[in-house]
C-alpha cells in the first residue's frame, strides 16, 4: 500500500462532507415523521422554494433542548404547555399553529379493560389501571408522552403508584407500538403513527375521538438574538410556506388507507 | 574515514540480569586488526559478552569503551545472531535495510542491495519472501544485511550452528574476504575446526570469565590452563 | 418467519434494482465508515507501536485502559461528541452537530482504542522478534515503528477490518450526533432502526441483509487485494 493513497482519499472525503447547500434543520417529533406527511411535504417544499429542510427527528423533550442550543433552526412539535416554557423562556420567536391531528388508544382485540365501552378517554384510563392491564408508556418525555400524563393526572391517578402492568418503554413511538404489540398491552399514540405501522400483530383501534385527544402542532422559529446563526430569513420562508395554501391542500389531503389524518389549522396573522 | 573506533576495551564489565551475574568482570582488548574467536562450553558467557560489546546487553558494571564516544562507534558495528533474523520482506528489502535506514534512497539501496546479494550467492533469490529462506541461506542474508554498511566491526554468535558443510565453507570464504578486506571480526563458535581455520586470536570463557586470552596457534598448541585444555582435547568441561 | 423471507426477497430486489435510495445511504455509509478507519487507524496503529517499543512508568496501567475504551459504549461516545459539538457546547462554532463529519468524529472515538489495542497485540510478537535486530542496526525510535508496522501490515489489516466491522454496523452513536437525517445522514444502520420503529420489520431486515453482505463483502475485498499483493502469506 502507497501511503499517499489514504491521505488523498481521506482529503477528499473530508471536502466532500463540508459541501452544503440552502438547507436549514427542523426537529420534528416521532409522531410527525412516522406518519409519512414530511415524505409528502419536503419534495413540495424542494420543488416550491428550494429548501432542503433536514428533519431531526426526536421526542419533544429533546427537541426542545435542541432549541435552546441552537442546534437546529426551528422546532415542529405538539405539546403546548412546554412549547411555552420554551417561549417565555426566550428560546424561540413565536408560536404558530399549523395543523393537528388526535391520539388513540389501542389495545389487545380481546380487549380485558373494556375501554372500547369508555364514553371519555378519562375513563378509558380510570378501566385499564382498574383491570390492571399491561400498558405501555412512551416514557421518554415526548409530548405524547406529556399528553398521557395529563390525562392520568386529570383521572386522578399517578403512575409512579402503578404495579409492574404500566411498563414505561423510554422509547420512540414506533418501538414503543412494537413493545404493546408484544405484550399484547394497552398504548397511547398518534393516529398517524398507527396507520403506518407495520407490525400490529393483534392491536386494534379501541378508543378515539374525545375532543381532549387533540393534538395540535405548532412551528417555533428558534430566536436569533441567542443563536445568531440560524437561518432566520430560511425559516420565514419555510413558515409562510407550511402556513400557506399548498401547505393546507397537502395536509388536508394526506390520507392511509382512505383515512384522513391531519387538519390544517393555521391562521393567516 | 575518520577515527577508527577501535580499540575496543574492556574494564571490569559485567552483565548482570535481575541480580545474577552472567559475564565478568571481564578485562579484555579488541584491537584493530584480526579474527578473535571466543570459544567456551555452554553457558560459559559467549553470548553474553559479543551482546555486551555490541550494546545489546546494558553494562551493569565496569567500563565498556571504544575510541571514540559511543553515539559515534554504534553506527559503525554489526552483528549476526544465531538464528538469523529474518524481516518480512523480500531478500533484497533484507540487505537494503540498513543502507535506507541511514538515508540512501530506495532504489540506490536496492541496487547496492542486488549487488551484495549476487557477491553472497543469493542473486536468484532477490525477489524471494526472506522468511523462506533455507537455513544457510538466511545465514548469508544476515551476514550480507551485517556487511553492506560496512562496518569496521563485525560480531557474529556461532553463525554456523545447524548449517551443512557447504554453507559452512561459503561463509567461511565471506568471513576470510572481509578480514581482508580491513573488518575486524569478532565470532562466537564451537566448531573447534572452524576455529583452527579462522582465528588468529582466541578468547577462552569459561564460568562467565575470560579464562584465557591466547593467539590463535599458541592457544591451540599450548593452552595455559587445565580447562581450555580440557576444552580442546574433547573432553566434557563443566 | 415470514418477515424474514419478506427481507431475503426485499434485500435482493434493492440491491439488483441499485435503488438510488439505498444506494445513498449505503454510499454515506462507507464514506462515514472509511473514513473514520483511516484516521483511527492513523492514530491506532502508530500508537500501538509506539505502546510496544516505548518503556515508562504507567505503561502497564495505559495498555490496561486501552483495552478497557475497546468497550467503549457507543450511546456514551454519542452523547459526549454531541454535548462537544453542539452549538451551545465549547466546538459549537464549527455547525458540526448532524453532520456526516460528527459521524466520523464519533466512529473515530469508538474504533480507535479498538485498532490500537489490536495492533498493539500483534506488533508484540514482532517485536519479540526483530527486537535485537532493530537494536542492533541502531534504529531511531521511529524507524522502529515504522518497520513494525510495514512489516505487520497483514496482520495489521485484520486490525483496521475489526474497526470497520464496529464502526459500519454501530448505531446508537451516529443516530444521536448524525440525526439519522434523510438524504444527509442517514446511514444503513440508522435506517434498519427507523424501519424498525415503523414495524417494517421485513424492510428492515432486507437493509440488515445489505448491511452483512457489505461487511463480508468489504473483508474479502480487502483479505483478496493483500494477497495478491504478494503471493506469501507471513
């Protein structure tokens, strides 16, 4: 082997890896890439402005530190309580509402704590930690994990008394479906995410439609003034664009198997 | 050439590893010309003493001196071991070694290298995995290796243990050459014939001291001592 | 059973249909991986040398604690060259954070100890042989190193393989400091866990098939350019 050989190939990997073009970094959460909007989206937005929008995709929780250190551009995520400690705190430049979608509960066909009975997703819950059947919990500090807590909170229940049947997956929305789908247990996601599972063995949709499952989504520009390397001027474009009609026509439109999974919400300021 | 670094002396050296004593103290001159033979049953300290003059073997005590300071006398020596230590490369990568490591580019190296090869008999084999060599084919890579750099000292420990009478008689033929040609040689061996042919001078050790120093033909027909007597009748010395 | 036939057929139709998808990722993957074997090894196999001919006093403790880092869990080498790298952390400035060139940094941390370690094993034994000889031909401590390693380039080889073979099939680190971003850095193993998270277990399993056919693949290469290199095996 001629040692010039790996310098030079080395050298030119390095370069290649530093070529960037007009792109800026969103994180979104699991929920929103599992559901394949973004596969319709990003190409429109290519093809529209001429934007590589690079998705991070993490829970909320670490979204929102990404935020704060400046390490991408702008966040899309769904969980409006942090999204405003995020705001008040001084990390983004504002809120803005793009669409929404719901969470489901899903469960076993068998369906032990007979929540498909449930009237409201409150009491969903109050019959599964009655049952006692397994359920399992995103745990990773996700919005759809925030969102679940609310909801036990406002059962009055706290799952730190729970017995070993809530298993908290620390994990992603998809290998969290995957762990339910395993056990057989009780889980918490979006709607998108389901439908675009792959691997739901013997879960089946028992609970929808209680107006508190809501989830709605929300674009945060990341603020400038701390950060003064985002792409601020990029960001703007990609916020007109997200709220404007091509956005609404796409969103609205996106369905999985004949079902429609987003609702464009955003306002013209 | 400037100052030889010859003579070499020896003052009350001694090797010793983890507090045992292997050789000395040893008083001993190595002057500037001729083939010293160290001669000397097993374990006697043979070994110890060439890597001891060579540098291999750290002085524990006593002096270890050449005519001129050390840093100076290190590139001027060489040696060949016992077993001949082959490196992974090609026959002429082995003889060229020494030249490229003292900064003669690659391919002069290699053209002294084929050159030397070709005077040691191994001109076929340029191109051939050292490491495959047959036994006194090695010994002549070694000693092409230890000659190239042309040293105004060459050691050598029992080069011809475990080789034929050919390859004997060719390295020997090596040996006489470069004698003549102004090396001094300095060898290790146990071949009483071998030494009646080469030496003119005998270095006898015995128990880890030199027990008798002699030139060669006085040593051989009128040893001073009971051992070396002993020693070159045949009969079994302890 | 059945999502492992789903991923045998799923694999080859990706491979003979050369999906411009996968053959980016796969692309990114190698360029990722290569990379990163070339500077650790830059750094591992000269170290390892350098371990064997030197003597000082922690050298015992310093070849104990290299062998320890090979176990270096790679979610720990994430998290600390994201903390390093993000904007907010002290190389923020240079934007590296989800970048290919973070991956490499990553690989490099984790792989390095592991050629090093190896390296240093196998240059022992040569050492143990050339020891007198090198010594003998009053060799500076570089010239040393670099015989050794010239010199056990073969054996050296397998050393660079290991590094690949954990650098391509790791995970946990790249998908934290790379993003696991479409079209910049995804990679083959960050795409098997997006699958994977999906449920596309057949999908996933067809890309965990590309990724061992590409680790085989890249052995043999590697193993069939030395030898004819030189007919001889040492």
């Amino acid at each position: 082997m001629n040692w010039k050989f790996p310098f030079a190939t080395l050298f030119s990997l390095l370069l290649a890896t530093m070529v960037q073009a007009a792109e800026i970094r969103l994180a979104v959460t699991t929920s929103f890439q599992n559901s394949g909007l973004s596969d319709v989206l990003l190409p429109q937005i290519k093809k529209d402005i001429g934007l590589d929008v690079q998705l991070i995709v993490v829970g909320t929780g670490q979204a929102l530190k990404l935020g704060e250190a400046g390490d991408v551009d702008a966040i899309l995520v769904h969980s409006r309580k942090a999204e405003e400690a995020f705001l008040k705190a001084g990390f983004g430049t504002h809120r803005r509402e793009i669409m929404y979608n719901d969470f489901i509960l899903i469960g076993p066909s068998s369906d032990p704590a007979q929540i498909s009975e449930a009237d409201t997703a409150v009491t969903a819950l109050q019959k599964i930690a009655a049952a006692k059947a397994p359920f399992v919990s995103r745990g990773d500090d996700s919005g759809t994990h925030k969102k679940e807590l609310s909801l036990w909170q406002a059962a009055g229940l706290d799952p730190a008394t729970f017995g070993s049947w809530y298993r908290a997956a620390g994990a992603g929305m998809g290998a969290t479906l995957n762990v339910a789908s395993g056990m057989d247990a009780y889980v918490m996601a979006d709607r998108a995410s389901w439908l675009n599972f792959g691997n739901k063995g013997d879960l089946k949709l028992m609970f929808a439609g209680d107006p508190v499952l809501f989830n709605q989504y929300a674009f945060i520009p990341v603020n400038p003034q701390r950060h003064p390397h985002v792409k601020t001027a990029l960001v703007a474009q990609l916020e007109d664009w997200l709220t404007g009609e091509t956005a609404a026509r796409l969103i609205n439109g996106y369905k999985i198997n004949g079902e429609t999974l987003f609702t464009f919400n955003a306002t013209k300021p | 050439m400037t100052h030889s670094i010859l003579p070499l002396t020896l003052d009350g050296a001694i090797a010793r590893v983890r507090g045992k004593t292997l050789v000395g103290p040893v008083d001993l001159q190595i002057g500037e010309t001729g083939l010293t033979i160290v001669m000397g049953p097993n374990g006697s300290g043979k070994t110890t003493l060439l890597r001891l003059m060579h540098g291999l073997q750290r002085v524990s005590g006593g002096r270890v001196e050449w005519a001129v300071p050390d840093g100076m006398a290190r590139g001027r020596q060489s040696y060949v071991f016992q077993s001949p230590i082959m490196m992974r490369r090609k026959v002429v990568d082995n003889i060229a070694y020494p030249l490229i490591l003292h900064g003669v580019p690659r391919r002069q190296a290699r053209s002294t290298a084929a050159e030397w090869a070709a005077r040691f008999g191994l001109g076929d084999a340029l191109d051939r995995p050292a490491p495959y060599l047959s036994g006194g084919e090695k010994q002549k890579l070694a000693l092409a290796r230890a000659l190239i750099r042309q040293p105004e000292i060459l050691f050598l420990d029992e080069p011809c243990a475990n080789l034929d009478g050919r390859a004997i008689r060719e390295i020997e033929t090596i040996l006489q050459q470069a004698q003549a040609d102004g090396t001094r040689i300095v060898m290790a061996t146990h071949d009483m014939g071998q030494a009646r042919r080469l030496a003119t001078d005998v270095v006898f050790m015995y128990g880890g001291k030199v027990h008798e120093t002699a030139p060669a033909p006085d040593f051989f027909k009128q040893p001073t001592t009971a051992e070396a007597r002993a020693f070159i009748n045949g009969d079994i010395v302890e | 059973m059945n999502d492992i036939a789903q991923g045998t057929i799923d694999a080859f139709r990706l491979i003979f249909t050369l999906d411009p998808d996968l053959l980016e990722v796969v692309g990114l993957s190698l360029r990722v991986t290569v990379t990163a074997v070339l500077i650790a090894s830059l750094i591992g196999l000269p170290l390892g040398a350098w371990l064997v001919i030197n003597r000082f006093r922690f050298r015992r403790q310093t070849i104990a604690v290299l062998n320890a880092l090979m176990g270096l869990p790679p979610v720990v080498v994430g998290l600390f060259v994201y903390m390093m790298l993000s904007r907010s952390g002290p190389f923020g400035v240079f934007g590296l954070l989800f970048t290919p060139t973070a991956m490499i940094i990553a690989q490099v941390i984790i792989i390095t100890p592991l050629i090093a370690s190896i390296s240093h094993q196998t240059i022992r034994d040569l050492w143990a042989e050339y020891h007198d000889l090198l010594i003998s031909l009053n060799t500076s401590r570089w010239q040393r190193i670099t015989a050794l390693l010239w010199d056990g380039r073969r054996a050296l080889l397998t050393a660079m393989l290991a590094g690949f073979g954990r650098a391509i099939g790791e995970v946990g680190a790249i998908m934290i400091v790379g993003g696991n971003i479409d079209h910049s850095t995804r990679v083959l193993t960050t795409s098997i866990a997006l699958e994977t998270g999906k449920g596309n277990f057949a999908f996933a399993m067809g890309l965990g098939f590309v990724l061992i056919t590409l680790a085989v693949t890249i052995n043999l290469l590697m193993h069939s350019l030395s030898r004819t290199e030189r007919a001889s095996v040492w």
